[in-house]
C-alpha cells in the first residue's frame, strides 16, 4: 500500500538484437522506456542517432486497416455477444502467430475492397439519378435529343419559367417570326420543356424573343438517342447496380467469422505500434543501441535475468532526489484500497517519493458514500451489480477495473448505513404492509432516522469532518517532522490541534475563560513563527488567525452536504412511496414507488460521488497531498479486445 521503489535502468546491446529484447521487455511488460536527455557535455550519446519510423507508419496503416474492416462488419455482420461478455481469451502464442495475421489482414483487405466498391455503386447510383432526373421531362419527345441544326432550320431544346403562359411564349414567338414554332414537351412545378424550330434566317431574332421571356437551353448535347431510349439504359444499369450490390452485402454479410481475428489483428497491430514507439526513443550507432527506462525494484531481478543471458551491457540504480519529478508513479494497493485509484488518478497522482493516498483516503471515501445515499435497497443494488459485472464481465478497462469494485465496497457501506436507519427504498415495506393492512404500524428497526433526528445528523457529519481534518493535519505534521521541519509543524498543526482539543474541553466543561485564555496565550506564542520583527510577528499572528478560523470553519462545515445528502435522499424516496400509496392500489403503488426509487437511486449514486470527491479533493488533499506525479507506463501487452493469457 504505497509508491513502487523505482529503478533506473539503462541497457547497451548490439543492434541485432534490439527486435528480440523489446519483444521480452514487452512480454514482461514492466520497463518503461523513456527517451534519454541530451547532454551536450558527452559527445558519444550526440552522436548516436533514433531509428527510422517506418515500422511505426507500417503497423498504425495495419491497426486503421483492421479497424475500418470492423466497422464495415459492425453494419453487415455484427458479432452478437451478451450485454457482460467478458473479452475472449487467446493465447499469447496464437495472438502474435504472423500466419494468422496474415489471413486477418488478407480478409481486412478484401473487406475494405468491398465496402469500397459499395461506395462506388452509391456514387454510381447518384450520378445515374441525377441523369435520370434531368432527361425525366424530355421523356415524351421522340426527337433524338442529339438532333443537331442545318443550315436552314435551327433546333433547340430548352426551358421557360412555368409562371410564363405557353400561349403567351408563342405570341412573342410569332411576333419574332413567322417561320418558328414552339413546341411544349412537358411541364412541372418550375419550368416548360419545350422545342424550339425555326428557320435559320429568323432564329436570332426568335431567340431574342424567348430569352426575353427567360429561356435557358437545355445542356443535353452529350446524349445520343431520344430520352426514353436513354431513360431505358439508365434503368438497365440502375437494376445492375442493384444486383451488384445485394452480392456484395450479402458476400459482407457472411464474413462474420472474421470479426474476431480482425479484432485480435487490431490489437496485435497496437502491440507492434507501441513497441515501435518505444524503438523510436532509442539511440543507435552503427553497431549498438542505447536504451534508458525505468523498472520497479520489485521486478528488476526478473528483469536482470533476462538481461544476463545477453550480450549487453546494463546498470540500475535507485533514482537521486533530484530525479524524483521525472520518476514514473505505481500505486501498490490491496483490494480494499486499489479502487480508490480511481479517485486518486482522477485528481492526480501523487509525486515519486511522496505518500500514497489510498489507504488514508479508503475508509473515509467508502464511509462518507453510505452515509449519504444510506438505504439496503440501493446499497443491496449496488452489490449485486459489481459482484454480476465482475464475474460476467471481468472488467480491465483503465476506468472499469477500479469503479466496478469501488461500487461493490460503497454499496456495501450504504447498507449498512440503511440499516442504521432504517431504510429501505426509503419506508417501501411500512407503505406496503400499510396497504395491506390498515393498522399495521410496522417499521424497520433503526437507531435514528435522517428525517426525525435530522439535527444529530448534522452534528454527527460535522464530528466526521472533524476527524477527517484532524487525520489531514497529523499527516502534514508527519511530513514537515520528516523534513526536520519539527518547529514548524508543532507552532502550524500541532498549535491548532491543541486549539481545538480547548475548544471541546470549553463546550462540555465550565470551563470556558481559561480554556478561551489558554488558546489565546498558545496562538499568541505560536503563530508569529517564522515572521522577522515585532510588527511581522503581529501581523502573521492576525494573519493566521484569519485564514485558520475562517478555512476550518469553512471546512468542517463543508462535511453538512453528508447530513444533506442523507435528508434528502430519505425524503424524496418517502415522498415517492407516500404518492404511490395515495392510490390505494398495491400495484399501482409498486409502479410509482419503483419509478421514484428507480430516478432518486440514478440521481444519488452520482452525486454521492461528485460530493464524495469533493471533500476528499479539497477538504483531506489540500492539508498534505503532493501531486504531480506521471504515470508509469511499461512497454507491455495492451489490448481492447481480447485478453492475453501469457505462456
């Protein structure tokens, strides 16, 4: 339950056989590999230069090939599995077999070429549909639409707006002349289709005329025949498309095989990415490479063996206190505590060389969740899911594999605070039997109840935040007594730990003026330290007294959202089941109570969270919390799809 011990390590080896090393280092999957700093002061690390990224290009162009196949198969040939099916296991062997892979990407390949051609048959379809739309209106005409003029007659085929009466169109035409004739194929919403013919001697003249009435020439030059021949082909070639395409989904529709060796070939190809990354922050001379990382000293002997059957040069050593920020962070936690990861990681880790939240932070996080949602149904809910989700689907997500277990452990804590008061589903079974039986007057057994003994819950809330303040202060104290700081530490928390233990001896004693004398006198002597002068003294010692009794005050009261939670909580759950007992009628009033519950439940397991949070990230953090902290991240075996069980 602490921060791994980090070590060091830097590794020379020959060139050839750089493939084989990373491979076990990623098969032991516990070497971070970092890039090397520069140091102009040593002219052999200048000289040694990265490898190509080739490899890097080749393995991301696999992984997107395989993912894009994916996605073609999720609409054509989705793979069924239930709701919490936990992600196949393969055997680490079958999972980097090249010849597997090669089949994988073959089947990629022919499966992105189909969705290609789909996409080339929707391309094609639109275009024949436009087509089609534009000789749709010429469909009656059976003048070959590529019927050219003369030189004496002038044809052209052409539109005018629909608002312009064909009666008028062709007064204006024989007013031009009289040897034009102008002919209505069709009409829509828009636009008359017609053909113009006319002497070529007074075309100039009749198309003057038109124009002025908004004439627009057809551009249909580049078809031959009329356009019900043409409409025809188009059709032929639409329903030929269409075959085309019904073969080609159904040939997609029976490769629903391959969605798990395309899936495994996704992930292999993220294995090869990410260990060619790690290629990428070596240094290579023509013959040896140079490699730099960090490795957890509980894992440097398994390591140093693997090292030793190898031609290589390599040393560890523990990092210096200069080299802390830049330590990779590993949490080591047990099952109780490792959950809270999810907490800490959301918040940031904690700095190499620091302390481990975790096991601190646990009790309190688990405790303060019950004591706000607090009800056995929602608490039993709870339980049962995470026990289901971790059994059916045995999360491994970075996210799941900590929320899941944490649900378990909350729900476990709102139980136990549900039958501390008495809930369940707020007062569901009382109502019931109410319904039932009218002189029933059972209730469920509980030692106060949130809505009756809201006061003492209150007070109750603020004693925990007491406490929990009080184990942030001794912590801060530990750390600055661990800094030699011990002055320090005893006039800051020590002083205003003596400060509060007065004030409770003054609030259940009679007690009061020298318990008030004693604190002033201890502030007076402890606050000024560390401040030059008489008039810095006075002013840290204002200063203090401020900032101290305004932010404890503040603090401790922000632990009332427990009461808050709980009251509320408790009240809405009532009110629910108070409303479906109105009825009179039980399954109406199950309906109601279930729909109640069902929203008080979602909306309170989130904000039980968030508020939980909170008090943990600013009221418990911010007295002795050290962040900044980098994740460590080894070169190893990781996917998304399937599970690696190594060999």
């Amino acid at each position: 339950m602490a921060i791994v011990k980090m070590k060091r390590l830097r590794v020379v080896a020959m060139v050839q056989d750089r493939e084989e090393l990373l491979r076990r280092l990623q098969h032991m999957g516990c070497v971070e590999i970092v890039q090397p700093e520069p140091d102009p002061d040593d002219p052999l690390l200048s000289s040694l230069t990265s490898p190509e990224g080739a490899g890097l290009a080749a393995a991301q162009e696999v992984r997107n090939e395989a993912e894009r196949a994916l996605e073609v198969l999720k609409r054509y040939a989705p793979l069924k599995k239930g709701l919490l099916s936990p992600r196949p296991g393969v055997q680490e062997g079958d999972f980097l077999d090249e010849a597997r892979a090669q089949k994988a990407r073959t089947a990629a390949e022919e499966i992105n070429g189909l969705d290609r051609r789909l996409a080339a048959i929707r391309a094609q379809e639109s275009k024949l549909e436009g087509q089609r739309a534009a000789l749709e209106p010429w469909h009656p005409l059976d003048l070959p639409l590529d019927t050219a003029s003369t030189s004496q007659v002038t044809v052209q085929l052409g539109t005018l707006p629909a608002g312009v009466p064909m009666n008028q169109a062709q007064g204006e035409l024989q007013a031009a002349g009289e040897l034009a004739e102008l002919t209505e194929v069709s009409t829509d919403r828009d636009s008359h289709y017609c053909v113009l013919v006319c002497h070529t001697s007074q075309a100039e003249q009749a198309l003057e005329a038109l124009k002025a009435l908004g004439w627009s020439r057809a551009n249909l030059r580049e078809w031959t025949g009329t356009a019900a021949e043409n409409l025809d082909r188009l059709y032929q070639e639409h329903k030929a498309l269409e075959t085309e395409t019904a073969s080609v989904e159904e040939k997609l529709s029976g490769m629903g095989e391959w969605n798990l060796p395309l899936r495994q070939l996704s992930d292999l190809a993220g294995v090869n990415a990410s260990r060619e990354e790690a290629r990428g922050r070596l240094l290579d001379s023509q013959t040896a490479f140079y490699l730099e990382g960090w490795v957890p000293a509980e894992r440097w002997d398994e390591v140093r063996r693997e090292l030793e059957i190898r031609s290589c040069a390599y040393e560890a050593e523990d990092p210096a206190a200069e080299e802390y920020p830049s330590v990779p962070v590993k949490l080591k936690n047990n099952w109780f505590t490792s959950p809270l990861s999810m907490v800490t990681e959301m918040y940031a880790l904690p700095a190499y060389g620091s302390m481990d939240p975790n096991p601190l932070m646990a009790p309190f996080f688990i405790l303060f969740y019950g004591m706000m949602l607090a009800d056995m149904g929602y608490g039993l809910i709870m339980v049962v899911l995470s026990l289901v989700i971790m059994k059916k689907a045995r999360p491994k997500g970075a996210t799941m594999r900590y929320m899941i277990p944490l649900m378990g452990l909350c729900g476990v804590s709102t139980f136990v605070w549900g039958a501390v008061t008495g809930g369940f589903f707020g007062d569901f079974i009382p109502q019931l039997l109410k319904l039932i039986n009218p002189e029933s007057t059972f209730a469920l057994p509980a030692l106060f109840s949130p809505v009756d003994d809201a006061l003492s819950v209150m007070v109750g809330s603020l004693v925990l935040g007491v406490v929990q303040i009080f184990t942030g202060m001794a912590l801060s104290m530990y750390k600055q007594i661990k800094r030699g700081e011990t002055m320090a530490a005893l006039c800051n928390e020590g002083a205003w730990f003596l400060v509060f233990i007065l004030a409770g001896v003054a609030a259940v004693s009679e007690q009061v003026m020298p318990c008030v004398t004693a604190i002033l006198v201890l502030l007076v002597l402890t606050q000024g330290y560390g401040k030059k002068g008489i008039l810095g003294k006075l002013m840290g010692i204002f200063g203090s007294l401020y900032n101290n009794l305004t932010g404890y005050f503040s603090d401790i009261l922000s632990y009332s959202r427990l009461m808050a939670l709980m009251l509320a909580g408790a009240v809405i759950a009532q009110v629910f089941n108070t409303l479906g007992a109105m009825t009179g009628f039980i399954p109406t009033f199950i309906l109601i109570s279930f729909i109640g519950n069902a929203l008080n439940f979602a909306l309170n397991i989130l904000g039980c969270y968030v508020h939980d949070m909170r008090l943990m990230c600013l009221e418990f953090f911010g007295r002795f919390y050290e962040d900044g902290g980098k994740p460590f991240r080894p070169l190893d075996i990781s996917t998304q799809y399937v599970d690696i069980v190594k060999e």
